[in-house]
C-alpha cells in the first residue's frame, strides 16, 4: 500500500502529477518540493509575454495557492533537495530535512545549458529560465541598449522578437548555418531570418564566438572567432537546455541525457518514477529514445506516470508514446509544430513564404511524420490526426 509520495520538482510535470493522483483516488500523504521562492508557474511565457510585460507573476501560477490546500498537497517552495537514499527510501533538503516516501517522482526539469567561453561570468551575462532571470533582464532591457543574443534557437528568437519591440538593438549569433537548425527546414529558417531581419535585428549564422570581453566585471562586447568583436551592453546565452539528472544519478539511478524511464514512466528503481522535461524514453512510434522538452510532453507523460502509480495492475498495454507538438511566439507569427522531423527525406512547403501563413509537411518515405504551421491553424491540428498516414494531396488542408 502507498501511503506517502514524494514529487521532487514544482513545475507543469509536478503539479500535473500530484493533481492526476488526486483525480484517480490517491488519498495518501502527498508532497511537492519546489526550489524557487514562488508556487509552480509556466515557463513558456517567460520569453515572450511576461518578458514584454504584458503579464503579470500571478497569471503565471499553474493553479492557485487554494489549490495545493484543497486538495491536501503539501507543496514546500524553496525546497532544495540534496540528496536521495533509495535504501532508506528518503531525500534530504538543503536545509537538513529528511523526508521518507513510498514511491518517489522525479519531475526535476531542465536548466540553461552553462556558456563555456571565457567571460560567461560577468555582470550583463543573463540566461532565462526563471521569474527571477526574466525580472533581472527586465531591469536591463532599456531602449537603444545593445543586446547580443548566442543562439538562435526559440529562446533566443523569441526574446529578440521582444527586445526589438521595446527598442534594443540585437544582434543574434548562431553558430549553424541557420536559424533553428535543428528543429525546422531551410524554408523556415529563411522565413524567420527575413521576419527578424525584418523588424530590425542583425543575425549572424554559421559565426562562432570565442569569448565575453568586459570592462570592471561587466559586459562590454562579444569576440568572434574572425578577431571581430561587438559591442554589447547585455549578453542573452540561449544555447539550450540539459536535464535536471544529477540528483537521479548520484541516487544510482540509470541515467543518459535525461532519467531514464520506460513507458509508465518508472526508473531503474521500482518504486522511483519520473516525468516531463527531465526523462529520456524509448519510443515505439520513433523506434528510438526520446527526450522531449514541450508542455503537452509535461502534461500528458505525467498524468500517464500518476495513472500507472495508482494502477497496482498496471501491464503497459497503455504506455506513453505520444505525438509530440510545439509552439514558439515570435512577433506577429504563431510556429506549431506537430511530430518529430528528424530523418526526413522530403520537405513539401505548402503555400507560399512570402505570406505570413503557409506550411511545410515532412515526409520520410512517402509516410508523413512532421509538420511545421506558420500561422495556420488548421494544417496543425489536422496534422495532430493524420501523422503517419501516406502523404497524398488533400491530406491536409490548403493554404
């Protein structure tokens, strides 16, 4: 019998969790440990809404603090866990608490992946992951300011889509050859380079950098790997992300980029489970282990994790495999994307990149496995259904 569950981790995945347990009869003690001073809250607004302002800290929180109290969830903020004992079956805080638990779930997340170049340190240098970094870039986001960005992923496009909206000057520097290489086609890429460029931004791909130069301990330009340098009064670092696995590994739990967890979502340890940002799992619908970064990945992979918790006859008839699916914010545009293009061997642009909606449909021998929507809607939802189908015209809407 389960009586106490411990989450380690306050974020969508957490919270998801511990509200699925409630729903599917759970009635043993329940505890969330969070790291950061305020309740669980969104992260994907950070970078775009919050940062320009047009929301406030409240609007963020996943649910209200009632919430926690109704359904008799004893959420700890600032609770830093040091460490777990898997034979005791406990973890200790920061603080020198030791909590004992029944099962254990690992919704620890992801952090901003470290800058390594010389002058990372020094003042000016942000990275966005939190309230408390967006609260700080705020302060230094003053019109005619010059900010460089290093990465032209979606963090650090969706932050130039606001800098330049409040009056920075940005430049961004990628080291592809191409914005969001890694994720979208050439048609995208270009498509965004013309939307940023557009509006004001200077991008730079396939541009290496070699260091952060400063001045009395704070920021003053970014070195290049030609000799160049550019000025810049703050620094955005947007080179990605890695999960929050440490504490999992020195726990002896199996661990490779990510907790590693099958299709219930349970670890290397029986009675350890983990969710959401943080896991790597093998995918039938791939034939590969992923490791996804999404909200629906949070939502959906934790809600299946607390079904299996409170299933004793759970047989993994229903494990998780999803259809993944994305969105990025960036001035006046909408991206969605439904699936994972990795391996594609045809890209098939529907409409026209001169408009502000169109799509592109991916395909891996002949079978569609991707697509990517420019404000369009329709082609994303309707993709949602018909992944995996043969690719035929018609399948989708037009554009």
């Amino acid at each position: 019998m389960i009586n106490k569950i411990v989450v380690v981790g306050a974020g969508q995945a957490g919270v998801q969790a511990a509200q699925t347990l409630r729903q599917k009869g759970y009635e043993g003690e329940l505890v969330m440990l969070g790291n950061e001073p305020q309740p669980p809250y969104q992260r994907p607004p950070l970078s775009k809404k919050f940062l320009s302002g047009d929301v406030e800290p409240d609007a963020l929180f996943i649910r209200p603090e009632a919430f926690y109290e109704a359904n008799n969830i004893d959420l700890k903020v600032n609770a830093h866990v040091e460490s777990i004992d898997l034979e005791k079956k406990s973890v200790t805080l920061a603080s020198g608490e030791e909590l004992s638990w029944d099962k254990l779930l690992l919704a620890t997340g992801t952090r901003a992946r470290d800058l390594p170049l010389p002058g990372a340190e020094l003042e000016g240098v942000v990275t966005l992951r939190s309230i408390g970094d967006v609260e700080l870039i705020k302060q230094l986001f003053v019109p005619g300011k010059k900010l460089v960005v290093i990465g032209g992923g979606y963090i650090g496009l969706e932050v130039t889509a606001v800098a330049k909206s409040m009056g920075l000057d940005v430049v961004v520097l990628e080291a592809q050859e191409r914005l969001l290489k890694r994720v979208v086609s050439p048609d995208i890429s270009s498509f965004f380079h013309g939307l940023h460029s557009g509006n004001g931004a200077e991008l730079f791909c396939g541009t290496g950098v070699t260091s952060i130069e400063g001045a009395d301990g704070k920021v003053s330009s970014v070195k290049l790997a030609d000799g160049s340098e550019i000025p810049s009064d703050l620094v955005l670092s947007a080179v990605g992300a890695v999960p929050n696995a440490e504490l999992a590994e020195a726990a002896g739990l199996d661990v490779d980029d990510g907790i590693l967890v099958d299709g219930a979502g349970q670890t290397s340890h029986e009675d350890v489970y983990a969710c959401g940002d943080c896991v790597r799992f093998f995918s039938e619908r791939y034939g590969r282990s992923i490791r996804l970064e999404s909200v629906q990945n949070a939502i959906d992979q934790a809600k299946a994790v607390a079904v299996a918790l409170t299933d004793p006859d759970h047989d993994h008839s229903h494990d998780y495999d999803p259809l993944p699916w994305f969105w990025s914010d960036q001035h006046h545009i909408k991206l969605q994307i439904a699936g994972l293009s990795n391996g594609y061997d045809e890209a098939v642009l529907v409409g026209d990149t001169s408009s502000d909606s169109f799509y592109v449909a991916y395909l891996e021998k002949s079978k569609l496995i991707a697509v990517d929507s420019i404000n369009h809607p329709r082609s994303h939802m309707m993709a949602r259904r018909v992944i995996g189908q043969e690719w035929k015209d018609g399948l989708l809407p037009p554009a």
